[in-house]
C-alpha cells in the first residue's frame, strides 16, 4: 500500500504510514482493554487524514511526535491505574 502511494504521490507517503500506525493501535485496546489505544487509533486516522489533506508533512511529524508524547502519558496513568486496582 505504502509503495503505491509513494510511486504515485510521494508527498503523501507519511500521511499514509502515519494512518497504518493509527490502525495498527485498534487490536491493542482490545488485547489490552485500554481505552487509550482505541480512542488513539480513530484520533490518529482522522487527524492525520484531516491534517495531510491540508497541511505540509512536517505538521504531520509534528502532530504526531506531540500526540505520542501524549498518548505515552495516557498509557502511563492507564497502566497506574490497573495496577493499582489489581493490587487491592
């Protein structure tokens, strides 16, 4: 898929591979019964869709380093939360 749209339009490549990886987040919200990763996989697709559409590719490396940092302290609190439940 992402070779296709790099031999066609080579500008929208990360857009792509950035809206895989939301994708590829959906079956770890159900492994991990995490909402993080289900609400992260359907933000990321439409953001990133939304901002490719409009936007240069480095608001896209942006968006997504920033949104990564965030989502990174969402799985944090997430896991905090389970371990402290378990532990009960």
């Amino acid at each position: 898929m992402v070779c296709l749209v790099y031999s066609a339009v080579p500008e929208k490549m990360l857009m792509v591979l950035a809206m895989i990886f939301g994708g590829h987040l959906l079956p770890f919200g159900g492994l991990y019964k995490s909402k993080s990763y289900m609400y992260s996989s359907v933000i990321v697709t439409i953001s990133v869709l939304i901002i490719g559409c409009t936007c240069a590719p480095d608001i896209i490396a942006l968006f997504m380093l920033l949104y990564e940092i965030v989502f990174t302290g969402c799985l944090f609190i997430g896991n905090k939360k389970t371990y402290a439940r378990n532990a009960k």
